[in-house]
C-alpha cells in the first residue's frame, strides 16, 4: 500500500512539474509569449537570407528581434554562413544568433557590452527567447 502511495506522489509531481512549463505550436507563439508589449513590425527588403524575409518583431525597450524560417534545417545554416559573411563587414554590435530547427533568430539587443555579441545574461530578454524558443 505504502508503494502505490509512493507511486502515485511521484506521478503527482511530474505531472506538475510537467505542466507547468508552456509548450508552443510555432515561434510566432513563442516570440508573442515574451512580453505583453511586443509588436510584430514590417522587415525591410535588404535583410533577406537565402530569398527568405524574416518576420520581426520589437520589444518595448526597442529591441529587435528577426525570425527567419527557412523550411529546412539544411536552408536555415545556409542562412546563417550567409549572414555571418555578410556581418563581417559590420564592425558594430552583432546579434545573439539563435537556431531551432528551421529557424534562425536574431536578437538586436541594445546592450552596451564590452564584446561584439552580448551575452544572454547582459540583455533582458537573451534567456527568455531561449527558454521560449526550447518549449517549442
């Protein structure tokens, strides 16, 4: 008796646990799930990769974020060698680059870091486009 008791707790607590960390059908959801005040805004031509135009986003602190779905992951690093030869020729601040399956995130933040790309824990949302990207 005191085993299936035992169990059945257990069960309880990775059921909870489980549950309470959202799951998402599309990045859209995710990147809508991270503030209240995000507006989904126009990307302009030039910032195609690969014929794909990125869907962008801004965050109520100005930030940016751009998300590129290239349909397949083979197109999505073809995308991403296109923007890193294409950022070299930039000696400012660089984007967090994040990739989840076909897609291709970058986070414009405006974080004034010693580095090129800041780090996730400089900025105030590097680690919730993460977590968001992750529970898709």
């Amino acid at each position: 008796m005191k085993k299936n008791l035992f169990f059945t707790f257990i069960s309880f607590l990775f059921l909870i646990a489980c549950s309470s960390q959202p799951k998402y059908s599309n990045v859209n959801e995710a990147m809508m799930s991270l503030e209240k005040n995000i507006t989904q805004i126009e990307s302009p031509d030039d910032q195609m990769l690969e014929g794909i135009k990125p869907v962008s986003y801004k965050l109520s602190n100005k930030e940016i974020i751009e998300v590129y779905d290239f349909g397949s992951e083979e197109k999505r690093e073809a995308g991403k060698k296109q923007f890193e030869e294409s950022i070299q020729l930039l000696s400012s601040h660089a984007p967090i680059i994040y990739q989840s399956g076909n897609y291709l995130v970058l986070y414009y933040s405006l974080v004034d870091s010693k580095t090129q790309t800041p780090k996730l824990n400089e900025t105030e949302f590097g680690v919730k486009i993460e977590k968001a990207l992750n529970s898709m």
